[in-house]
C-alpha cells in the first residue's frame, strides 16, 4: 500500500475548471472531491447523504433558505441531508468537498448543465 500524502497546492494546480470536483483520496466508500468555485450556482439537496465543505482559500458564502452563510479560509460547514443550499463565491473559493459516499453528484437530484462527471481523479 502507498502512503502518499496528499498536497493540496500541487492538486489545485493540475486543474482550472470550475464547478468540476476532482477526487484526490478515498477512505472506505467516501471520497475527498477538492474543486474551484466562482459566481453563483444552483439550489439542490442531497437527499441520502451531509456533505462538509472545508475552504481552503477564499470566501464561501452558502444560501439556507432561512438565510445565508459566510464561510472563510480555514474553516469548515456541513449540510444536513435533505436541505437544500446554494453555494456562492464572488471570488474563486478553493475548497475540499468531503467526505461524500462515492458517486455523489455536485447538484444533488436537480441535475443540469452543471453537473459534474463523477470520480474524476487527480
């Protein structure tokens, strides 16, 4: 077994898409998706499964229908399953979406044009 660690800066770099998670680790049948953020997306839920999303670089604001959230470099949030939220970064948010059960799509059930193909590793 290889036991790489992962460099964040380094996996950042190998990409420029926005909205497009990439998968840098497993464990079990989770995945850590490490993605680029910029501008405004789309309301969804995950219906099955949290989802955490730790920002590593920039602001993050996610809208809850009872109000929006800021959350900044080094810090962390989850969604509840079910509840629905809209991510929005009115600068380029690096962050790592994790841990998420393997197959995940990035807008829930509500699908569209920004729908992200699923276990793209880098």
């Amino acid at each position: 077994m290889d036991y790489k660690s992962i460099n964040f800066r380094q996996k950042f770099g190998l990409f420029n898409e926005q909205w497009q998670p990439k998968v840098v680790a497993e464990m079990n049948d989770y995945q850590f998706k490490a993605v680029k953020l910029q501008g405004d997306f789309i309301w969804h839920d995950h219906k099955d499964t949290d989802e955490t999303f730790i920002v590593l670089e920039g602001d993050l604001r996610i809208d809850f229908r009872d109000g929006p959230s800021t959350f900044r470099r080094e810090r962390c949030s989850s969604s509840q399953k079910g509840l629905e939220h809209k991510p929005d970064a009115e600068r380029e948010v690096k962050l790592l979406l994790i841990i998420e059960p393997c197959g995940v799509l990035n807008t829930g059930h509500e699908g569209g044009g920004r729908t992200a193909a699923n276990d793209i590793w880098i």
